[in-house]
C-alpha cells in the first residue's frame, strides 16, 4: 500500500491534517533559521557597540546600528538616543522597545502550540467518523465486510496521524519557547551592560555627548 493510498484509506479529517503537518513545518525550519543567536544578538555588533560606547561616540553607534537588522538594534538605539538620562528613564525606554522586538521572537511559536493541541483531536474527529462507519456496516444493505474494514482504515490511520503530528510538533513548541526565553534573557543582559554607560550617573558619557551636539 502506497502512503497516498494510506491517506485515502484515512478519510476527509487526513486533509486538515496535512495542512496542519506542512503549516507546523514551514514555521519550524522558519523559527530555526530566524531564531539562531548570531541573528538575534551578534556577538561582533554587540562588542563594537561596547567598545564605541565607553569611548562615547554614540554618533557611529547609530550608524552602525542602522546597517543592522538585528532586534536587539532598536532597544540598543533608544538607549544611545536617550543616553545621559537617570537610568530608570533609559531603562523605561528600553524595556518598551524590547517589548516591541519580542514579539518578533516569539512570532508563530504560539501557532505551533495550537497545531500540537488540535491534531490529535482532529485524529479523534477522524476515530468516531470510523467507529461510525463500522457500526453502520453492522445494519446497512452494503456488504458488511467493506464497510466495516474501511471504518476501522480510517479511526486507526487518523489516529495515528494526528499523534504522529501532535507530539514532534509539541517538542518542537517548547523548543521554541525555551529558545525564544533565553534569547530574550540574554538580549536584557546585553542591554543592562550598554545601560550602565549611558545613565545619568555616568559623566564622562554626558560630556561626549554634549560635545558631540556642539559639533553637529
């Protein structure tokens, strides 16, 4: 038996669940490209961002930050935007800003969520459409037998299929989550370490950046 003549054999609810299995899978190979450290926080960018920061020139930092397309580029660039200010107010700034890219790294893991808890379901659908099929065998005019064989095809075949979609997609889900929760953990770090040079508290920072105003 061919895997096409399977997934006949397994009757309508075989369909969303091969839409749910080709939708669960573009969005893991997507998260596991888009979610990679080296995209979200580059090491490089965020050394030179500290090197230029402790020598105050916040003006090629924002240069540097917009060739980049890194989420961690805007939280980086309100800060330096607002550098000289008490730390709580960048903080404040910060924060809404990280909020902002968050949503980004955690784009469609919640989407994944959702296929993990519908697909066995939608194997259960397909179960009790079989089982109904078979007991129908039982006091229809067509041929018992068929009847019955092909509702058990089916509450079998859907069954398995949705488990076999649900499980690796869940694991996949809370990859994701657990990925996406460290990235924005070290994404906080990397911005608390760029904070503590331009708060207020910081006077060298303050007086490069007044010069650097003088010179524009």
């Amino acid at each position: 038996m061919t895997l096409w003549e399977l997934f006949i054999k397994g009757g309508p609810m075989m369909w969303p669940l091969l839409a749910c299995s080709i939708i669960a899978l573009a969005i893991i190979i997507e998260r596991l490209f888009a979610l990679r450290q080296s995209k979200i926080i580059p090491k490089d960018l965020i050394e030179e961002v500290e090197r230029l920061t402790r020598m105050g020139r916040l003006n090629d930092i924002e240069k540097l930050l917009v060739r980049n397309s890194s989420p961690i580029c805007p939280v980086i660039m309100v800060a330096i935007k607002n550098a000289g200010m008490r730390r709580e107010i960048i903080k404040d700034y910060m924060e809404e800003a990280g909020a902002k890219e968050a949503y980004t790294i955690d784009r469609y893991i919640d989407v994944l969520g959702i296929i993990a808890t519908i697909s066995p379901l939608l194997g259960l659908l397909g179960t009790v459409s079989g089982m109904i099929t078979s007991f129908q065998a039982v006091g229809g005019e067509a041929p018992a037998s068929q009847m019955l064989a092909s509702g058990i095809s089916e509450a079998l075949i859907t069954t398995a299929a949705g488990l076999s979609i649900g499980i690796p997609v869940y694991i996949g889900y809370r990859f994701f989550i657990a990925r996406s929760d460290y990235l924005l953990l070290e994404m906080e770090k990397s911005s608390a370490r760029i904070l503590e040079y331009l708060k207020g508290e910081n006077n060298e920072i303050q007086a490069k950046k007044r010069q650097e105003h003088i010179g524009n």
